[in-house]
C-alpha cells in the first residue's frame, strides 16, 4: 500500500497542503523543532488510524481559528487498486468526525484497516518503562487494522466499562444497590473474553520470529527472550473466559465499589518482553531496550502485510536522533521494498533515492549543502 498524494486543509500549522510522494519510496521531512514536520506525519496516521499518532485531542489538530480540518489521501493498493480516503472533523456546533472512501461515507469500523501504517515515535522508547495503557494501546492499534470486529469489540467494552464505573459511583453514594452490577458484570464478561483472546494469538504470533529478529538486529546474548501477557485468571478459550472474568468481577465487586472502578479487565492487562525470566525495563540497558522496541516495530510490519495482504506505510518521527548508525543501518535495511516517510532535523547519510522536503515556518526556503539536494519546500 502507497500514498500517492496527501491534502491538508487547516490542519495543525497547515492551512492548505498538496504534497505528492509518487515517486520515492522513502520522503524525509526536514526542519528544525516545531516547524511542523511531526505535523505532515500525524495527518497520515489519521488518515489510517482516525487518530492522531500522538494522542493530541480533535479540538488541538484544528488550524487556529478555523471550524474544521480535511484530510484527503490518494492510495494505491499492491494490486494497483486506487482509493481516495478522506477525514473530516468538524467542531462547531460540536465535535463530528466523518470518512469517506471514494467520497462514500464509511463507518469507523470500516476505515480503519484500508490503509495499514506502522508508527514509531520517540516517546515509544517508554514502551517498556511506561504505563501499562501505553503497551495496551500498542496491542489494539494492530489488532483493529486487521479485525473490524475487535475494533467494534473494544468500543463496546469502553462503553460497557464506563456504565459500571458510573453505576460503582451510585453504589458508593447509597443511590444504587450491589446486585445492579449483575447485568453490566455479564455484558462486561462477553466483551471482554474475545479481547483477551485476541490479544494471547496476538502476542503468541509475534513470539514465533521475536528471538529471530532480536539476534537480527545484533543482540545475540539473550538466550530466552519471551512475549509474555499478564492478567488474571488463566483460561484460554472464549467460554471459559468468560465465566473466570464474571467469577473475579464478583469476587471484587466490594473492593471495585469502594474504590468505585473496575479493577479486572482487558483494561487492566498488560504485557512485557521477558529475558530469562526478567523483564527487559529492570535490567536492560537503554541500547537492549531500543533493539527489543525496532524488533517489535519491524514485527508489526510483517503482521500487517501478513494480516492485510498489503504492506504497511511505515511512519518514523524522528527516529535517528534515538539511534545509533548501526542501528540506523539495520533499520532502513529491514524497511527496503516499504514506503517510508521519516521526519529529522538532519539529513543521515548512506540513505539514497529518497525524495527530501525543507519544513520551514512561514514558507522561508533555506539552502541546504547536503546531498541529496532538497527537492521540495514546504510551507508551514
């Protein structure tokens, strides 16, 4: 899968924006900070994602003093099939977000998958320090390119999560009795077992080339190296998901009404890298982490190729400011055959046929020495 063509209108710092990338298989964004080159990025992955990479909320993205923003992309299928897509997010009278294929309105469900993207950022060098919600968004951002019914399973299960917490809130203000949560325990328990199990082939698949693509990537002192998730309970088909996620609801119905919060759920899993038994954010260098983190990503790529029967754009924020030139190298080796767009402050060398773009404030075209020439100026 390719993006051809790329229009922005009153996005971000953009007010209009018509870029072509039918050319080059790799596009670096070149600029200082701020000048708006994380910008281009985010608008891509809305376009896949319908939300922005970075987690800024829909009332941000929108070009100061403007009613909406457009997002329209022209893309080309492995298979040569073309599409155009196209995100419209209005604010006034309230936020509504709508998207088009072929300028047929689509649901959300729907969208989502027709153009498969990868993205690393720099903050996911936290992926294993972090939050677990960080590491739970990693899992749902994969699994709803491939699975319009896990999408629709999470929506459900957030909307389900919110009524009981809402009804934990009553019980402990003396307006609502216990024995009401019996309802919302069983819907609870049905969305929530296919997520889990979804989630466990997940990470069970990746396991199968994780070792492979670590050694790859030049760590070959790592003897063990698992995938691990954790949660409660231990079931592993569906059904008896089920009835274990409904037996520990009950069991901690007092506690979640004191604290008035679901305690047990998809929600509230979580999952690590493991090393002879050890989690990689207790004892790894930063070195071992950032190589566990680029396995990871170039996993999500053949997951989705694998899963969508397209290759994934490949998005890159400033990744080389995070990496050394060994791993540089190892990276734009593993990603060769993939579009790839890339934002950097500096140009890094032995990167050839790319199609380079100057992101300057106020549309002020600099000169640049370094080779390749720049081929585009972009004004912000």
């Amino acid at each position: 899968m390719r993006i051809n063509c790329l229009q922005l209108e009153h996005f971000r710092s953009y007010n209009s924006l018509d870029l072509n990338f039918s050319k080059d298989d790799i596009c670096i964004f070149v600029g200082e900070n701020g000048a708006g080159k994380t910008n281009i990025l985010e608008s891509i992955s809305i376009l896949s994602l319908l939300r922005s990479c970075i987690g800024a909320d829909e009332k941000d993205l929108v070009n100061w003093g403007k009613g909406h923003y457009r997002i329209r992309g022209a893309v080309k299928a492995d298979s040569g099939e073309e599409k155009q897509l196209e995100v419209v997010s209005q604010q006034e009278p309230r936020i509504q977000k709508a998207c088009f294929e072929n300028d047929v309105k689509v649901s959300v469900e729907h969208m989502i998958g027709l153009f498969p993207t990868v993205v690393f950022l720099p903050q996911d060098l936290q992926l294993f320090t972090g939050a677990p919600a960080q590491r739970r968004k990693f899992l749902d951002r994969l699994l709803s390119q491939v699975s319009p019914e896990y999408l629709s399973q999470i929506l459900q299960y957030q909307k389900v999560l919110k009524q009981r917490n809402s009804l934990l809130k009553r019980i402990a203000e003396g307006k609502a009795q216990d024995s009401e949560l019996d309802l919302w325990d069983d819907q609870l328990a049905l969305l929530a077992a296919p997520i889990t199990i979804a989630r466990l082939e997940l990470i069970g698949t990746l396991q199968l080339t994780f070792p492979e693509e670590m050694r790859s990537l030049g760590e070959k002192t790592w003897s063990d190296i698992k995938l691990s998730y954790a949660r409660k309970g231990e079931a592993t088909n569906e059904a008896e998901l089920r009835l274990e996620y409904r037996l520990i609801l009950l069991n901690n119905r007092k506690r979640d009404c004191i604290l008035q919060s679901t305690s047990v759920g998809p929600h509230r899993e979580d999952w690590h890298v493991l090393v002879d038994g050890r989690s990689v954010d207790t004892f790894a260098s930063r070195g071992q982490q950032r190589t566990s983190l680029l396995a990871l990503l170039l996993l999500q790529v053949s997951y989705l190729e694998l899963r969508c029967g397209e290759k994934p754009l490949i998005l890159l924020d400033d990744v080389f400011s995070e990496l050394d030139d060994s791993h540089q190298k190892c990276l734009l080796q593993s990603l060769r055959g993939y579009q790839v767009f890339m934002t950097t402050t500096k140009i890094p060398h032995g990167i050839e046929n790319i199609n380079c773009m100057k992101v300057e404030k106020g549309g002020k075209v600099l000169m640049n020495d370094q080779k390749p020439e720049l081929k585009e100026t972009i004004k912000a």
